[in-house]
C-alpha cells in the first residue's frame, strides 16, 4: 500500500462552523462569496490568531484587505499552515526596505492605456477587475488589487480594445486583474467577445486563482460560455500541495473538458513552498489534471512582502534537485521578474561548466562530468 500523502485531500474538508451548510450552499460561488472573512473579529472566531497575525491585520487595515473564502479558510491549519501564510496578514508585512518597491514590474510606465499593460512586443496584459476572492499576501499588484478606484471603467475598457485594434502586434492578451472571474458569466462574455472581434488577436489568456481560492466558481455553465472564444488558455496559480483538493481538481478538469489548455504560475515563497518535495508533489498534482506547471517565480520585490522571499538560488537549487529525477512535464521553469521593468529572465541550474575548443563539459546532477564534442573535426582515417 502507498504511504498515505502528508497532505491527503479529503474531499470538502470544512472548518465545524460551517458543517451544517448544506452542500448546495457550500458548492455555490455566490454562497462562498457572500461568506467570506473580511475582518479581524470575524477571522478571530474561526482562526486562533497569533499576536503577529493580529498585528498584520490592525497594521494593514485600510491598506490592502484581506479577505477568505469559507473554502479556503478550510484547508488552514496551524500559524506555518502554507494556506494561512498566504492568506492572514502578518505584522512582517508592515517592514518596508530600501529595495522594496510599490510597482516592481513597471506596468504603469509600460501602460498606453491605464487599464493595459504592453512591455513585451507581441503580448499585452489587461486589468479587468480590481476584485479577489482571497487576496494573496504576496500580490505583486497590492498597490490596486482590492481597491475598488482601480476598478476598470467602461471607458477605459472601450480605450483598451481601441489601442488593441490598432496595434496588431499583440497577438496574446492577457486578461488579468484582481481576477478576472470576479465578474459575473455575462461580464466576462462580453470582455472575451470584444477580444474575439480583434483580428490580430491569436490567443486570449485567462488569469485566474479561482481554481484555487473558489473552485466552485468553474462551472460547466461557465465553460460552456466561455470556450466560444477559444483558443483561450487558462494560467492558474497553485503554490502548495495542500492547495490540490478534490474540488480544485475537478475544476481543473472541468475546464481541461472544455478544452481550456491550463497552466500554473507558483511563487515561490520563504517557508511556504521554497522546497523541492513541495514543487514536486504539486506538480504531479497539476499534471494529473491536465494543467501543465509553466512558471515558478522569484517574489517580486514588492513592499511587504520582504519576510515572504527566498533566496534566488533557492530557486535554480530545486530545479537542479528535480531535473532528471521528475517528469520534464512536471517541472516549471524559474524566472525572475526583473524589478524596474526588465522583464522575466528564466534561471537554469549551472550544468555548463567550460569550454576546452570543441568540448563542452557538462555536469550531470550528482555532479559527475560529461563531454559533448560540438564541431568535431574530421580526422584522416
Ligand atoms: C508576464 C507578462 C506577460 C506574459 O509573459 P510570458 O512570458 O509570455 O508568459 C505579458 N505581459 C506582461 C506585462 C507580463 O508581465
Ligand atoms: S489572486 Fe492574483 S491578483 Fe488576486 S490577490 Fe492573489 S495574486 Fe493578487
């Protein structure tokens, strides 16, 4: 028999106060949403805070919220639980360093339009919704997620399909937030529909933690609706095993039936995940859903988030832990965001060690050394 999974996914784990829901509440969107924990004396009831996790919700009151599905308050355990850290404020949030920064990536500078971002020549990120259901601790947008002045109005959204039309090298737009499937079925639809009708967009990436944070939100209504406007992909964000519960899954496979070709961006994050038993574990997860880990990322330096990074090598060490011992399939790629508007640079594992003329030695991972002769020169026989 298979050693039993340290994190073993019952399906609908539910905190007691909530057991006597019946299931057709629990499994409704609207019903977790209308349910969320928005505020200290709510989450004291459920949760037994520590002292730093109080001081982070006092801290950040009227800064950027907190908020948690009944769902994903479920999977919490104790103060290190890896869903806690990433969804209760903590009072190392309130630390600020000289190399912090409010917008590491530069998207407003690299924004024609307030609502989209354009920084790479053929990709364009768009802002649909300032809203969450959760919102993450280590949000890279805190500046606005949450804050409902950032929310897209009409006009911008019209100026945003405008600069689209007229700037037909964006192929891949991406629609992002907040999260995007914070609007309702309709909303979405008609965002996707005016996508469509731009010829020179190829493909529409739908950004979402739904899939994570409010599982139910994907529904076979949902997807119905939105794969008239495939090809559309879906960029997820799990970034810990204990994320991988049966409803996440089944809404992983729910949009890989509909033909959604689904991916996962993961943070990596200073106690959190920062493991290689834990990248693994979720990458077979992901894999066993049809959704394929794409990025692990560096944290990006945003104000708050200090005590959440890793170091960097953290990341290219994992990778050269998992390469050759995991399914290529399993394994994301590692980038760093580069601060200031840089873009993403990918980081392999040093496995190139010198050249000598025409042979390269390489290293495999246990650190044994191989030749590959490239332009070998013919020899007389
Ligand atoms: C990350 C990002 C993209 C997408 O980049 P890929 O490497 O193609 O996934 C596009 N636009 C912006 C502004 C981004 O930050
Ligand atoms: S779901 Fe995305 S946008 Fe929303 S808080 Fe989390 S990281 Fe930020």
């Amino acid at each position: 028999m298979p050693a039993p999974s340290t994190h073993s996914n019952c399906a609908n784990l539910r905190h007691p106060k909530w057991r006597d829901v019946p299931d057709s509440q629990w499994n409704d969107w609207r019903w977790q949403l209308r349910n969320r924990v928005t505020d200290l004396a709510g989450l004291a009831q459920l949760v037994e805070l520590t002292p730093a996790e109080r001081d982070g919700i006092d801290g950040r009151a009227g800064g950027f919220p907190f908020a948690i599905t009944p769902y994903y308050l479920s999977l919490m355990q104790g103060p290190d639980c890896p869903v806690r850290r990433q969804a209760i404020p903590h009072r190392d949030e309130l630390v600020r360093t000289p190399w912090d920064w409010d917008d590491p990536l530069a998207e407003e500078e690299h924004s024609p339009v307030p609502i989209l971002s354009h920084r790479y020549p053929d990709r364009a990120l768009l802002y649909v919704t300032h809203n969450c259901p959760v919102y993450c601790r280590h949000c890279t947008r805190q500046r606005k997620v949450g804050d409902a002045r950032s929310a897209p109005s009409r006009d911008q959204l019209a100026a945003a399909y405008d600069y689209l039309r007229r700037t037909p090298q964006v192929r891949d737009v991406l629609v992002s937030g907040g999260d995007p499937l914070s609007l309702s079925d309709t909303r979405l639809e008609q965002i996707l529909a005016e996508l469509r009708s731009i010829d020179s967009v190829e493909v529409i990436r739908l950004c979402t933690r739904n899939p994570v944070t409010l599982p139910q939100r994907i529904t076979p209504q949902l997807c119905e609706r939105l794969r008239r406007y495939h090809p559309i992909l879906v960029s997820t964000h799990f970034n810990h095993p204990r994320e991988g519960t049966a409803e996440a899954g089944r809404a992983l496979e729910l949009l890989a039936d509909a033909g959604f070709s689904c991916g996962n961006q993961m943070v990596l994050l200073q106690g959190i995940n920062d493991n290689a038993e834990a990248v693994a574990e979720l990458g077979r997860w992901l894999l066993r859903h049809r959704c394929r880990p794409y990025y692990m990322f560096q944290c990006d330096p945003v104000a708050g988030t200090a005590h959440l990074r890793t170091k960097v090598e953290t990341g290219t060490n994992i990778l050269d832990r998992l390469r050759g011992q995991l399914s290529g399939l399993a394994l994301p790629k590692f980038v760093v965001d580069l601060p200031g508007g840089g873009g993403k640079v990918s980081l392999t594992p040093q496995r190139l060690l010198r050249r000598e003329g025409d042979k390269l030695v390489f290293r495999d991972q246990r650190g044994r050394e191989y030749n590959y002769v490239d332009r070998p020169k013919p020899v007389e026989l």
